[in-house]
C-alpha cells in the first residue's frame, strides 16, 4: 500500500464525517425549530412537515443520479459541489419569508444533500476492504453524530434568544470547512466507461416518487376532494411501476433493481424501508410532544433530544462487536423489536413524567437506533461485487430517503387522524394525539422485524468478522474500469 493510500484511508473518513455532521446537525436543529417557525409564519405546526418533507423528497428523487455523476465527473468534483449548493442552500432557508420560499430552498438543500451523502459513502465503499467497512462506517458516523447531539440544543438556544432564520447560517463556516477538507483529502474515483444517463427512468421514478409524498403530505388536510386524491394516488403508483417494468428491460438503469435478487442486499433494504416507517416520524413528533404537548421551551426540548444521539455515538464503539458475537439475523431481530418497545413507551410520557425517565427512554432509543442502522448499513454490501457497488450504494440511499419521506408522512398523518377536528392548540388533545400515534408506529416497527428473520444465521460475516483475504475496494469499482485520479 502507497503512502498516499494510507493517507487516503487516514483522512476519508473525516472527510466524509464532516459533511454528514453539517447535514445531521441542519436535520436536527430544524426539527426544533418547527414548533418556533409555525408561529412566525403564521401556520400549524404539523403542516410544517413540508419543511422537513420537502428536504427528504428532493434528497430521494435526487439520490439516483448521484451514483451516475460520480462515475462521469469523478467523487470529489461531485461531492464538493454538492457541498457547495448545501451551503448556498442553507444561506437561501434564512432569508426566506414564507413557508412557501423555505420550502423551495429546503428542496435546494436536499439536492445538494442528495449528492453528498451517497458519493460519501461510495467513496468509503470503493477505498476500504470489506473486512475494514463495518470499522470505516462507525467511525464516520460518531464524529457525524455530534450534530444530533448539538443540533437539538443549540437549535432550542438560538430560537430562545435570537430567531429561527440563525439556525441555518451556522452551516455556512462548516461547509466551507468541509470544501477545503474534500479538496485535500477526497479521492477521485471516476468510471472509464460511465453508464449513459437513464433519461426516462429518471422522469419515471421522480415524478412518481415526488407525486406520492405530496399526496400523502396533504393527506387529511382537505386540499383535494377524495376523487382527486384517488385519482393522482393511483397515476403515482403507475408511474412507479411503469417505472420497475422500465427498468427490467433497460440496459443501464436508473436504479438497479436486480440487485434485490442478493439475500443480504434485498433484505437490509426493504426491512430497513419498513422499520424506518415506524422510526422515521419521531424526529419530528418528539418535538411537537415536548413543546406543544408537555409545555416546555424549545431549549428544553432540545436538551432532551441530547441524550438520543449521545447513546448512539455510545453504541458505535461496540456495534462491531455485538455483531461479530451474535451475527446480523440475531441482531437485527431483537433490536427492531426493542426499538418498537421504545417507541411503544413516549405513549406514557405526559405532564408530570419524572425527567429522568424521559432521558433513560431517549438513551435506550438511541442505543437501538444506533445499532440498527449500523446494521442494517453494513450487511446490504456483504455480497455486492465491488463493479455493482456504486448502483447498489444508490439503490440503498435511495430507499432509505424514500423510507424516511414515507415514514414522516405516516407519523404525521397518524397523529393527524388521531387528532381529527380538534385544535392543534389544545395541550391535552394533541398529546393524546400524540400517544396514540406512538402506539401505532411501534406496531409498524416490531413487524419489520419478520424480514430480518429471513436472514441465514452466517449472512454478513465478511464484514462483522472480517474476511482479511478480502481485497481492497480500491481495485475495481465499475466493470474493472474504475479509475484513481
């Protein structure tokens, strides 16, 4: 190995964990900030959840052409570039004045994040052995994690004393930190042939997608009349399967879906769409329960979001290990079901619930978190050939962005169904609302578990136990003709 490899393998994942620390960071703080900017523009709270809806549909519809810009224009053009926008993005989200402009700015900011993330994590793939991939991952994700744990009390601090347009212009200094670091340190893998790109499964797959979160974002709502809203649902689904068949008969397709033929691949994918179903609302909900519900200031409710992401920087360190002493299927299974439990017990915080009790919940939550997205993370690439990994490392953010757009949708429309026709204003009716919602996402959660059990008990091995004649992902990325500039 060259020194510039080791520096390489040294530096990546600082690099690839100071992005995702700005994107974590600017996800959290704006989930606080929600209850703050429904005020000052003059909203409910819960039809705010395009402002978080909006981000995730566009890092979902954008995340397929990632894989195809990175092996035309190389990782660290794309990937500072995608920087960039993120950044100009967040300067636009602080100057809006309506919801309407913040939420066309969030869509801004989703692109860049859409080309961020996904060529990080490409990038990791490609450089380190399978054998090293679970270690790589974890240790990009707890530098990361540091933005969840800031996020939520910085957000509630910079509400509380000056205003909420402040929370995105902090992302200005990191992402220009981050710029410089991509353009020392970041590889520049490219393809010697890149695959053309899939034009109309392009228009397909992200008019569908786009068309089904807005309905399901206004669901309830009565912004359309029921024919309407069936009618539109119902051209969404076509689209998605016009889609699917599209791309069984396409030589180089947007999204691979072939590669849901591999156990491993296929199960991690749709087991994690349909635990993030269930976890993907809460983000988004435990604020509202916290402010609206219990009547606590938004720094508070931000100080009680910490504890989450300080057991999930806590997990990190022995995730591998846990893996390595039980295997994935045996993880998988039981910590889905304790994160429905988990779920299962914010239904029983109410006004008077002891404090401690809330921040003993929020550490078991991020402890299972933590360990089921490492999990889930890892094993898709157990027995994905190295030329397939830049569609399968798109593949798999795709869904997982499609999975956390759906499951805040579904958390959303839950408590909304829950709370009918009464004032959103009424503390005790939204947090029953609330609890009720709880309750039905944790059911959701504990049934995603029965796709894990269809893992064999050694599936993931070459990468919780390290198979050391792995070679490293470096060789070859696509085809054999991937390029190291």
């Amino acid at each position: 190995m060259t020194s510039q490899e080791l520096i390489t393998k040294r530096y990546l994942p600082w690099v690839v964990a100071t992005a995702l620390f700005m994107e974590q960071l600017d996800s959290t703080i704006v989930n606080t900030a929600i209850p703050t900017m429904a005020i000052s523009l003059m909203v409910t709270p819960l039809s705010l959840k395009a402002v978080v809806t909006s981000y995730i549909l566009s890092l979902a519809v954008a995340i397929p052409v990632s894989g195809w810009m990175a092996d035309r224009f190389g990782t660290r053009r794309v990937f500072m570039s995608a920087i960039a926008i993120f950044t100009v993005a967040s300067i636009l989200c602080g100057l809006a004045v309506n919801a309407p402009m913040l939420v066309a700015a969030r869509l801004l900011q989703g692109f860049g994040a859409a080309m961020m993330m996904p060529v990080g994590r490409l990038t990791i793939v490609r450089t380190f052995p399978k054998s090293e991939l679970l270690a790589a991952m974890n240790f990009v994700i707890i530098p990361a994690l540091i933005g969840p744990l800031l996020g939520p009390t910085v957000g509630g601090l910079i509400v509380h004393w000056l205003s909420w347009r402040e929370i995105f212009f902090i992302n200005v200094p990191v992402g220009l930190a981050a710029i410089w670091l991509a353009h020392k340190y970041m590889p520049d893998y490219r393809s010697g042939e890149p695959r053309p790109l899939d034009v109309m499964g392009l228009i397909l797959f992200g008019t569908g997608v786009a068309l089904l979160s807005w309905l399901l974002e206004i669901f309830g709502e009565h912004r359309l009349d029921a024919t309407s809203w069936a009618v539109l649902f119902v051209i969404s689904v076509s689209l998605i399967a016009a889609y699917c068949w599209h791309s069984l008969r396409e030589d180089h397709p947007l999204l691979r879906l072939t590669l849901f033929r591999i156990r491993t691949f296929r199960v991690s994918v749709l087991g994690g769409f349909f635990t993030r179903l269930g976890v993907g609302g809460l983000p988004f909900l435990l604020p509202l329960l916290y402010q609206l519900g219990l009547g606590l200031p938004a720094w508070q409710s931000g100080l009680l979001m910490m504890p989450s992401a300080a057991a999930a920087m806590f997990m990190k360190l022995f995730a591998s290990k846990l893996l390595a002493r039980f295997g994935y299927r045996q993880v998988l299974v039981v910590n889905t079901v304790l994160i429905g439990v988990t779920i299962a017990m914010f239904s029983f915080v109410q006004l008077g619930t002891p404090i401690w009790a809330i921040v003993l919940l929020s550490l078991a939550q991020g402890l299972f978190n933590s360990l089921q997205f490492s999990s889930m993370n890892t094993i898709a690439y157990a027995d994905v050939d190295q030329k397939d990994s830049s569609m399968a490392s798109t593949l798999a953010s795709s869904m997982q962005q499609l999975s956390m757009s759906f499951g805040l949708a579904c958390g959303s429309l839950i408590t909304a169904w829950y709370l009918g026709d009464m004032p959103q204003t009424d503390r005790v009716v939204l947090a029953s609302a609330l609890h009720h919602a709880f309750l039905t996402l944790a059911a959701l959660t504990v049934l995603s578990a029965g796709m894990f059990w269809t893992l064999r008990r050694n599936d993931g091995e070459s990468i919780s136990r390290g198979d050391k004649a792995e070679q490293p992902a470096t060789a070859v990325a696509t085809a054999g003709q991937t390029t190291v500039q």
